[in-house]
C-alpha cells in the first residue's frame, strides 16, 4: 500500500494549487471560496521510483463553528488519521497566524511526521519571519511557490526521504 500524505492548513494557503501541480492535473477545485474543498481529494504521485498517495483537504478552521466547517473538519480529522505524513501548507509571506497556531495544535495530537511548507515564496529571498514557524516544532520546514513551481522537486525529494 502507498503511504498517505496529506495537505492540511487554513482556507487560501494554496493546498489545492499545490495538489494539482503534483498530481499535474486539475483536480482539486481552487476557486476562492473559503472551504470548498469540502471532501477529501485523492491521487497518485510518482516520483524518483517512488509513489505516493497525495491527499487535499478543505481549509482547517478551528475556531469557525458553522455547520459546513464543522463537515469540513471532520473530513480533515479522517485525512490526518490515516495519514503517513502531513503536509502543513501556511502562507510564507505572512507572518504566523492565529489559525496556523490552532492547527499545529490540532495536528500535534495525531503524532504523524510533519513538513511545514511555506508556500507563496514567489520571488526573493526567504523572509526572516519564516523562521517563526519552527517554534511549532514539526519535523522540517521548506519554502516553494505552488503557483510558480519553485522548489517541488526539493520538495518531493524531501517527502520521499520522510515515507
Ligand atoms: P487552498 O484554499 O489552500 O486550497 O488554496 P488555493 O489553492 O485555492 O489557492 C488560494 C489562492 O492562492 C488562489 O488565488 C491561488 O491562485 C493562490 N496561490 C496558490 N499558490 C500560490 C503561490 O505559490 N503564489 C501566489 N502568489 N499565489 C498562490
Ligand atoms: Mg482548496
């Protein structure tokens, strides 16, 4: 059975642009709707002989009690329970955010492997403020740009060396 390795982090990170561009097809749904990606997204991925089970999710937001996020969270808790690895997706430009706190604390429980990536490092050199997201404590962080396909194959050698 092919390890699972799933994509988890507030509404707008860019999960489903970067399961997309792993998979290479259109599969997730990325308009900018908070929370679309209601059920869990699953595909194959390959990579230097390697293959994978690479999952999307909704947007995990905790503190949001509605009744659609609450179906999204709960689709979320599932993902990471069967997950080998987790993928934790934050906005590399900003700073942390409140939400970001809330889900670490959510994903420590499940006591998988986890890689920060700090996505929307389009261009430039890596913010000082990128740092901060190591006090959570996780295994790696990576710096990449989903939409401009910067640094996934760091990535995917990267995920490869974890599962
Ligand atoms: P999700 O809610 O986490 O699944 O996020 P989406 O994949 O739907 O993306 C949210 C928004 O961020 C969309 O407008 C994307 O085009 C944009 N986005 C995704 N990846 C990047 C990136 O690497 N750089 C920039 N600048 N924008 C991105
Ligand atoms: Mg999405």
């Amino acid at each position: 059975n092919a390890p699972i390795v799933t994509l988890v982090g507030r509404t707008n990170v860019g999960k489903s642009t970067l399961f997309n561009k792993l998979v290479g097809k259109r599969k997730a749904i990325t308009e900018d709707v908070n929370g679309v990606t209601r059920d869990r997204v699953y595909d194959k991925v390959e990579w230097t002989g390697h293959e994978f089970i690479l999952a999307d999710t909704g947007g995990l937001d905790i503190s949001n009690k509605d009744i659609m996020n609450q179906e999204v969270k709960s689709q979320v808790e599932k993902a990471l329970f069967e997950s080998d690895l987790i993928l934790f997706v934050v906005d590399g430009r900003e700073g942390i955010n409140p939400h970001d706190s809330d889900i670490a604390n959510e994903i420590r429980k499940y006591n998988k492997k986890v890689i920060i990536v700090a996505n929307k490092i389009d261009r430039g050199k890596i913010p000082d403020h990128l740092y901060d997201f190591y006090k959570f404590g996780f295994d790696d962080l990576i710096a990449i740009s989903a939409e401009g396909s910067k640094n996934l194959g760091d990535l995917l050698d990267k995920i490869i060396s974890f599962i």
